[in-house]
C-alpha cells in the first residue's frame, strides 16, 4: 500500500508522466492565488458528494491543499471509501511552490 503522503518532487514526476490525478481541495478563493494546472477543483466540503461521480478508486490520485492539512483529511477519508491509492500531497501548494514551480504563488 502507499504511503498516506507523496512529496512535491515525487508527485511533480508522477505527473508529468500522467500516472495521477491532481485533485485540489482548496476554496476557490484560494485558487484565484495558486493553482496548478490540470488539476481538478473538489473543495473539502464537497468532496463527499462528488467522489464517486468524479473519481474512480483504480486511479492514482494527489490530493493537495494549502499545507497539506485539509489534503490529509481527505485522503484518509477516500481510502477509507475504498480509493486505496490516493496521497496527500505534503506541505501541499506551499511545498510546490517552494520545490517544483516557483511560478506558483504563494499565500
């Protein structure tokens, strides 16, 4: 089983060789500051009513937030809802910006 968290680093390169799915669990007025590109907007609270419509549990999914708290939540929550691969991604959107793209603003 994967761990519960993924580094910026690691999910940069699992993306780049379209191997996850981005899901942001951010507000939206959080992504008027920060954003990646691809991902999908899902905001924590409406995680529960879109999951099983939106994701499928046989991909490989980053969840990310701010700094990887509210990411963490819904991680755990998904694999308990049976989608065993997804990951948080640790230090969230702030990690990214610090690791990967420094283009990304940060907040």
């Amino acid at each position: 089983m994967l761990d519960y968290e993924i580094s910026a680093a690691d999910a940069a390169a699992l993306l780049k060789e379209k191997g996850a799915r981005l899901i942001d669990v951010r507000e939206p007025w959080e992504l008027t500051t920060a954003r990646i590109e691809g991902c999908l907007e899902m905001p924590m609270g409406e995680v529960p009513a879109r999951a099983h419509q939106e994701l499928d549990p046989e991909d490989r999914l980053v969840v990310v937030c701010h700094h990887g708290i509210r990411s963490m939540n819904v991680t755990v929550w998904l694999r308990n809802q049976g989608f065993e691969q997804a990951q948080s991604l640790r230090g969230g959107i702030d990690a990214w910006s610090a690791e990967v793209d420094p283009g990304v603003g940060r907040y």
